[in-house]
C-alpha cells in the first residue's frame, strides 16, 4: 500500500498526526500488511523568512489573544502522545530547504526518518530549520548525504499539492486517491488502513493457527 503524507514540519498537528499514523501502520504490519510511506512538502508559511524569529509572537500576529491558548491545547495533546512541544523556545522559519532535504533523503531511504528529526529539531529542540548549518548537521546525524539536489522536486509537489485543493494539513494519500484529512486518532488510522487494503485487494492474510506440517513449492519431505 501506498501511503503520502502532505505535512509541513512546523505543524503541531503534522507531528502528531505522523505518530499516530506511524502507529496505525505498525499494526498492519503486523498482520501481515506493507505500507509505503513518502512524505510530500506543503508550506503553512511560504513567505515566512529563513532568518527566524520567536514563534510566540508571530502566532500571536496571526490570531491575536486566543494564540496562547491555542498553543496550550496542542501541546495538551501532543504530551498525550508522548511528545515535547516547546513553543517558547520555537523559531519561526521558512521550510522549504527543510522539505528539500526531506526529498534527498526520501531517495536515499531516510525520508521518513528525516522528517521525524526535522520535527524534533523545531518543536522539541528551539532550532532554525532555515538554517544551512542546522540543516547539514541533521541530515548528518540521520545519515543522509545532501546532494543540494531536490529544489525542483519540491516545487512540483507544492504545486501538485495546490492541484488537488490542499489547503491544509497533515493528509494522508491512499493509492493516489483516498485521503484522509488531520490528525486522526490511532484507531481511525487503523481503520482507513484497513478500508483501503479490503478496496483494493491489499488486505493480508489472517493467520488463525500456529503453523503445522506441510510442503513448501517444489518439495515436501515426508
């Protein structure tokens, strides 16, 4: 199964929708399933600078008294889930070269470990995800080789991302055609993952007994 998730990794709401998700699809793992995740780039803020500023005060520009107490739910929840939000330490930053080494990562086999890290670095750790240097020491860390390639890979998901009317996220992409919007509860996660795999024939077999005796293609020693 293929699965894409439109996240921009200054988004509470992205990184608590990745846990969860993660999750789901361990669990179908589990049974038997396969799921192959591609992160895909979406910005809440393209015009925001790679400079940095506190983030406190730049929520507070956009929605006024109720941002601290916006900022309190999400963090309520994300502690829930066993994640660290430090929003005062947060720094407010443009992603694309973030979601650029995503990409370079992603074809190296990283892409979702990348994410995972970028997300830590803005949320848990107070750091610039603008910044080159920050940057190369993540990627570095993760094991991912920037090749400074990447850009225009970018771009055209932004725009795809546009083509199809995203206009917020985290959302997850089935099969190019199933989608499911927000952070959703593990369990919901689970169910769309299941829903998906019986639409398209992708649903594992359930193993009902410990295996016994039998005969493997070919041969069967008796």
């Amino acid at each position: 199964m293929k699965v894409e998730i439109f996240s921009d990794v200054v988004c509470p709401w992205c990184y608590i929708g990745h846990v969860r998700f993660a999750r789901a699809a361990e669990r179908f793992r589990a049974k038997g399933g396969t799921i192959e995740v591609t992160m895909r780039p979406y910005q809440l803020n393209p015009d925001a600078s790679s400079d940095g500023e506190p983030v406190i005060p730049a929520l507070e520009r956009k929605f006024g008294p109720d941002a601290r107490q916006m900022v309190e739910r999400v963090v309520g929840v994300a502690t829930a889930e066993g994640l660290e939000l430090n929003y005062d330490q947060a720094v407010n930053a443009a992603t694309f070269e973030a979601h650029r080494l995503i990409e370079v990562a992603t074809r190296q086999g990283l892409g979702k470990e990348m994410a995972e890290r970028l997300f830590r670095a803005y949320f848990t750790e107070g750091l610039n995800v603008a910044d080159p240097g920050v940057l190369d020491a993540l990627a570095a860390e993760v094991g991912v080789r920037d090749s400074g390639e990447g850009a225009e890979e970018v771009r055209e998901q932004l725009a795809r991302a546009r083509s199809l009317g995203i206009s917020g996220v985290p959302l997850f992409l089935f099969e190019g055609k199933y989608a499911v919007s927000g952070a959703q509860p593990e369990d919901a996660f689970a169910a769309a993952i299941d829903e998906v795999a019986e639409r398209t024939g992708q649903t594992p077999i359930t193993t009902l007994a410990a295996p016994a005796d039998g005969c493997d293609d070919g041969y069967c020693a008796v």
